[in-house]
C-alpha cells in the first residue's frame, strides 16, 4: 500500500531526513571542511536567523627548552570567537490541495518537489560559505590577470599550508572552477604522473591526487572585486598587541575604497613561524575584512585578519615581527583596481568549521519537522494558508562558519 503524504505522519520525518542527506551529499565545500561540535551549542531547542554563538578555537602553546618549568606554566588560553547564524537558504513552495490530499505519495512528494528544492538550497548554501571562507583567508598565490595554473602556482600554495604547519594528510583539498581545471590538466600533461591520476586526465579531464592536494572542480568560487584603490600606505603606526585594524592613506579623496577580501602584504612585517617564531624571509598577508572607505582626505581605516601580534610569551599568537610603521608600502596581491577575479581554494578540512544547528519548529502545524545528517540541518514546515486557501510548505537552512586556521588556507589566482 502507498503512503498517503497526508495521513502518515511517519511521512514528515522520513522526508526532512532524505532532504538533509540530499543537501549534505550536495554541498562540496561543506563535505569537506569542519563541523562544530553540538557540545558548544546545546541547551536549546532551536536557533533563529542573526544568533550569535560564541565558539572556541583551538589553543596554541610554545615548547620551553627548560625542565623546571615553575616560571613558565602556561594557561590553557582558547580564542573565543562570534559566530552569527547567518547563511540562510529558504525556498516557500505551493501545493495544489486537491492533489495534497488524494495523491501525492511520499516517493512522488520527494522526487517531484522536495529534491529539486534542495538542489537550489545546496547551490546558494555551498556559495555563501564558499564566499565566506575565501574572504577569511589570507594568504594568496600566483599572479591576477595571468591566467597560470601550472605545477609551480600550486605547489607555492603547498608551501604556505606546510608554512604554517597544517596537517600532512589526506584532508588537504583544492578547488578550482572548470576553466582552472582545464588549464591545470594541460600544464601537467607532460609531467611524470601515476598511472590512476593520468587515466583521470585523459578520460574524465580533471586531476584526482596531485602537488600534496585532492583536487575538485567548484564552479560556485569566489569571485573577489577589488576596491578602486589597490595603492596606498600606513598612515598610523600600529603599537597595540592584538590590533585588528589598520589606518591607511594614500586613497582617493571619498571615493577611494579598499573592499572586503583584498589581500595585501606591508613592507617591513614579515611572517614568523607559527611554532619556533624564527622571521621568515616573507612578507605576512593580511586581508580586509570589510569594506573600507576613504574619510575625504584618502584615509580610511581597514578591519584586518590576522590581527598584529609581535610577542611570542604567554599564548604562541605571535604572527609577525614587527608593527606597521607610518609610511609602510600596502602591495596588493589581489590584482588591479575595480577588477574581477575567480579564485581557487587550497585549504586543510581544519581551516573552517561551519554550523548548521536544529531550527525551531511551530506548533500545530500539518507538518514540522527539523533533522540534522552529517552536519547538515534542514526543516520542513507545512500548513494551510487559510486567506488563500492553499498548502504553503516552506524548506529551510540556516549555518554560519568560522575560520579556525585561516592560515591553514591559501587562495590562488590568475
């Protein structure tokens, strides 16, 4: 016998269930990055849109080189960071009465309506966080405008995970979208490779293993603006520990901006080993992130990731040198003014983590039901709009993500 939609209340589980594995299974990205623990955010019986979690990222600590280690206990100091529930994906579908109630089985509710729903969800989710990850990193390779995709420009990305020490194993992955991939293949057809990995290439155009990475294919990548002003300068020398702001000149007047996601380097801050603290012989990247506009006279203050830390004693935060001085040289990485680039993505599953917590569901409603599988949430409610006598249902997402190891990233452009 056909399960009725209407009748067999069993139904509303089974079918929110089948749309959080369909979306889990469609979200790339997501798949591939860190989930936050339901320890961090229990107590409640459902989250709304614009909810702020607090979230722990992991503690760093610094080897001592002493035995008696009475003056130099550290404290267990992990950075808590605000989390807003802000990725929201909602699709509100109509349903013909008439058929609501004699027909539509199950299988045919989730064949027709429910699955290519999700497909739309998995697309606007993957996107936004997509977006997000890609604004919080900031380390960045190869050269805007060249187009190069070659051994060299991924192996550099390499580099920068090793550099900062993320993990050497298995969760390190790449995306690029399918014109990248194509120029990728053809810059290693005549490289020694394993035999599985160039069967890939010759049958199916794209590289499985490769340079230390899994490769995939994302055409949903960020694609980042930069501002009109992509030269400018130090204007106010930075002096405070853990100063997460920047004050530039050398802007246009009020017009000149520097926008969310543009990468740039300062002359005289050099990156530091995350462990040893030893000066590395480059320069540390920094992002903007938020848009900033210049005041009138071309100054204009920059929200920065990572913050300015110089000393390595008590917490291993350290990251650079030496401050900003007044007068540094800002050098974008990100490419010429008012120009748009698609970047790729290099990154260690522990750079991100996201959030997709259970939704709160009404009461007295035909159906409503929130289910959460691997990670992934999705809720279904349904219920009779009595002013225009139809049966609204409506699908919902709702996460957030947080970059734990931003540095455990790098975004490649060409």
């Amino acid at each position: 016998m056909t399960n009725s939609f209407s009748t067999n209340k069993e139904a509303q589980g089974i079918i929110v269930e089948g749309a959080a594995q369909r979306l889990s299974d469609k979200v790339q990205f997501c798949k591939n990055i860190g989930k936050i623990d339901a320890d961090e955010y229990k107590g409640k019986n459902g989250f709304n849109a614009g909810d702020v979690l607090n979230v722990s990222k992991p503690a760093r600590f610094i080897p001592q080189n002493t035995m008696d280690i009475t003056s130099s206990i550290q404290a267990v100091v992990e950075e808590t960071v605000p989390l807003t529930l802000d990725v929201i994906a909602t699709i509100g579908l109509e349903l013909d009465t008439s058929e609501e109630v004699t027909d539509l089985s199950l299988q045919r509710m989730a064949d027709r309506v429910i699955a290519p729903a999700i497909d739309a969800i998995a697309l606007n989710v993957e996107e936004k966080f997509l977006e997000k990850a890609m604004k919080a990193t900031y380390n960045l390779v190869g050269t805007a405008g060249s187009e190069t995709y070659d051994v060299s420009t991924i192996l550099a990305a390499k580099d920068k995970l090793n550099q900062y020490l993320a993990p050497k194993d298995e969760k390190r992955n790449l995306l690029l979208d399918t014109q990248a991939g194509s120029a990728a293949v053809l810059a290693r057809k005549g490289l020694f490779n394993a035999q599985g990995e160039l069967s890939k290439q010759y049958k199916r155009g794209y590289i499985g293993q490769a340079d230390g990475f899994t490769w995939m294919e994302n055409e949903l990548l960020y694609s980042h603006t930069n501002g009109t002003d992509v030269s400018f300068e130090v204007s106010t020398t930075v002096s405070v520990e853990g100063q997460s702001t920047l004050v530039v000149e050398g802007l246009t007047n009020t017009t000149g901006t520097v926008t969310a996601g543009t990468s740039f380097t300062i002359d005289g801050v050099f990156a530091v080993h995350p462990v040893t603290k030893k000066v590395y012989p480059f320069l540390q990247a920094f992002v903007a992130t938020a848009t900033a506009t210049a005041n009138g006279s071309g100054v204009a203050t920059v929200a920065v990731s990572p913050s300015f830390n110089t000393v390595a004693a008590g917490n291993g935060l350290q990251n650079i040198d030496a401050f900003p001085v007044d007068g540094a040289t800002c050098n974008v990485l990100t490419g010429a003014a008012s120009t748009d680039y698609t970047h790729g993505l290099a990154f260690h599953k522990s750079a991100f983590r996201m959030i997709s917590p259970k939704l709160m569901v009404p009461e007295g409603v035909s159906i409503g039901a929130s289910k959460t599988v691997q990670g992934i949430t999705v809720r279904m409610v349904q219920d009779w709009d009595q002013l225009k006598g139809r049966m609204v249902t409506r699908l919902d997402f709702l996460g957030g993500l947080v970059a734990d190891r931003p540095e455990f990233a790098c975004r490649i452009t060409s």
